[in-house]
C-alpha cells in the first residue's frame, strides 16, 4: 500500500481535522472512532465533521497544490487518521476535457470531468479507497456491499488490497464480465433476484447474524468523504473563480451530489469559495424518484414503482438519505431531469464518435440531458457546464444496449 513521499504508506499522522460524526435528521451524535453504519436513535444517515476553525483555509489550500495527485491531498478533511492506514490504488485527480459547444447546446462551453480512468473504471473508487482505508483503521476484517456493479467492483478490488474479506451482491443480470473481475480479485459474489433495493435488503437480512460490516452507500459515514473529493478537485483544477455555472451530475444513490456539496460548504467555511455551482440530477425516465420528488417539492425521496433502465447505476428506486440529495440540489439553486434511454444510448455513441470519450450509461445521461436543459431554460447561452462522465463505457456494448431498448418496446 506504498504511495508516494508524503501520501499513503508512510507513518506517522495525517493531519485529519475528524472530531465527530453527526446526523442531520436528528441532531445525534456518535463516536468516530468505532464502527458506525447509519443513525442508532433514529436510523438516518451520518456525516464526518471536522474541526475547521484550527486549519488556515489559504496556507492549507497552497500547500495541497504541492502534494502528490491523487485524492489523498485532501487528507487533513478526510477521516483517515495514519496514513499506515491508507489503502490506496492511486485514485483520484481525473482529467477535465473540454468539449466546447456541442449540438442541442448552442452557446454553452461544455466540459466533462471523467472518472472513467481512475481505478476499477468508475467513481466508485474514491468512496471505497476512503471506506475501506477506515475499515482498516478501525479493526474491521469483512466487508460487504449490495451494488449494481461498480461499487462492487470497487470493494472486491479495495478489499483484495487491504487484504480483507468481501461478499458482494448483485442483482441477477449483472454484466457477467464485471461478476468474473469481483471473483478474480478474490470476492465472494452473491446474484440475487429485484431490483438493488430488494438487493440491499437481502443482502443485510443475510448479515445480520455474522461479521460483515455494510458499506452501502450513506449507510455508513465514510464512502461519502470519499466523494467529496469530486468538489475538491473541480475546485483546484479549474479555480474558484472559474468554476461553472452548473454541474450536471448522474444520479442512482446521489452520493456524489451530496459529497460535492459537503466540499463546496467545507471550502465556502475555510474562506476559499465565495460561489457554488448549480447542481443537477440527471435519472432515467423509467427510474427518477429525485427528479419526481423535486418536481413535486417533496422534502424526501418516495420510492419508485417499476423501475426499469438500461443503465444499470441509475437503477435505484430508494435512495438512502434521499432528503440529503434533494438538499444539495436545492441549496445550490440546481434541479432535476429525466432523460430517455433511447437518448443515453445516442449520447454514447456521440460522445465516443465526435469527442472520443468512451462512457457508461450512466455518465451520458449527463449529455442527454443538456438539450432539454436547455430547452426548459435551466442552461442559458453563455454559461459554462461540466458533466461529471461517472465511469468507461468499456464493458457496454451501445448496439446491445440499443437492441434491448427494441426489444422491451416489442414485448
């Protein structure tokens, strides 16, 4: 687990300003350093909380600019306390592209931020890599997570690294080539029947009674952290004074919407961000719980009835912490919008054929979404948009994907 000089491997301490985790539903807290999952007095999600009064916003913010690139350069705002404790593959720091002015956009300057490169092939690596890091920190020896697919791969390639035990489950239909590299790498792979929700509650119906400690997302405080670095990042390589005027983001289990807000407000709170970016949640049509409930100014997630989508990271019908990611949302001045399928697929091939960018699904719903964007008003000619492309496309076959769309329209 060796990084470079000053980064994972090392002794000796990390600088983490970790003082407590809290729960923002109802006001409890809880010990950071012993395992926790969600809420013990009301069942919700928990969030880390750092000391920021005792870190200097501008002197910290040069310093960061100096360290090694990966996500690690956060360190002092992530809850890893010894870097021995660091599980690292090198995540983190994936490039923005510009894409300029694309068709169904005119007068916006597009970017795209592109996770598809870090290790595993998706974002998922930045939630897991901290996760699992203090899983290990804390004494934690089996791990599990109900997933779609990249976070499992994500906690079969971690856990293999930090030398732990992983059971994954999925649900049955996963892309066999993605079930074969969780086993190859040593974890135990469960194919359930549902949905992720029926899934999820399988998976921790099976684990009640043994030692797995649950990494599901916002069900335990740390794969968010992770995420945050999602907002650092955008922050450091594009300044604060030139950020975007919107992010447009894919949303299943909404943790990264909530992980960039939490590093927008951390750096807003060290003096180092006067702005934030507008966030939107991009969801299938047949899967779009956040967008209904923004719509319908909900102050939470209601599940959704019969899901169904191609992309397999957009098909959550109950996110967890579902009022955390309407909170991102709205506090950003953000929205919601719901893309077809149809459209996903054609964002795939246009994106790998006009700009070279090989992206699962879920990410080109992002591109999807900016015409209609548009459209509604929600994007005005003259403004900057990233779209943050979540994973590679590498293991989609777009005229397979293109193909069971004709196919759920025969039958």
């Amino acid at each position: 687990m060796a990084g470079a000089p000053g980064g994972p491997g090392e002794a000796g301490p990390t600088g983490s300003r970790l003082v407590r985790l809290s729960c923002r539903a109802c006001c409890a807290e809880a010990d950071p350093d012993r395992p926790q999952g969600v809420c013990a007095t009301c069942g919700s999600a928990l969030f880390a909380e750092y000391d920021l009064a005792t870190l200097d916003g501008p002197a910290w913010w040069r310093e960061v600019a100096g360290r090694p690139p990966t996500l690690w350069r956060y360190r002092e705002l992530l809850p890893v306390r010894d870097r021995r404790n660091i599980v690292s593959l090198g995540e983190g720091f994936s490039p923005v592209l510009d894409l300029g002015e694309v068709s169904g956009a005119p007068g916006l300057r597009v970017r795209a931020k592109d996770d598809g490169g870090l290790p595993t092939g998706s974002f998922k690596a930045r939630g897991m890599a901290v996760a699992v890091s203090r899983a290990v920190e804390l004494g934690l020896p089996t791990l599990f997570v109900p997933s779609a697919g990249n976070a499992a791969l994500a906690l079969a390639a971690y856990g293999a690294r930090a030398h732990r035990s992983v059971r994954v489950y999925v649900p049955e239909g996963t892309l066999p080539s993605l079930v074969a590299s969780c086993r190859a790498y040593g974890a135990e792979v469960r194919s359930l029947p549902g949905t992720l929700r029926e899934v999820g509650a399988a998976a921790r119906a099976a684990e009640r009674a043994g030692s797995g400690f649950d990494l599901s997302t916002l069900r335990e405080p740390y794969r968010v952290e992770g995420k945050k670095t999602m907002g650092f990042e955008i922050v450091e390589q594009l300044g604060p004074d030139r950020l975007p005027d919107a992010i447009v983001y894919p949303t299943g289990g909404g943790t990264g919407l909530v992980g960039m807000y939490r590093a927008f407000v951390a750096l807003r709170d060290l003096g180092l961000l006067a702005r934030f970016p507008r966030l939107y949640a991009v969801q299938p049509e047949g899967c779009a719980p956040v967008v209904r409930a923004l719509r319908e100014e909900r102050p939470d997630v209601a599940p959704w009835e019969a899901p169904a989508t191609i992309a397999p990271g957009l098909l959550v019908p109950a996110p967890f912490a579902g009022a955390r990611i309407l909170e991102a949302v709205r506090a950003t001045g953000g929205g919601g919008i719901a893309v077809s399928d149809a459209s996903i697929v054609e964002a795939m091939r246009v994106l790998a054929r006009d700009h070279g960018l090989s992206v699962a699904p879920e990410a080109a719903a992002t591109f999807a979404a900016l015409p209609a964007l548009v459209d509604r008003g929600d994007l005005r000619p003259g403004e900057s948009v990233l779209l943050y492309l979540t994973g590679t496309g590498l293991a989609f076959s777009i005229e397979g994907l293109a193909a069971s769309i004709g196919a759920r329209a025969g039958s």
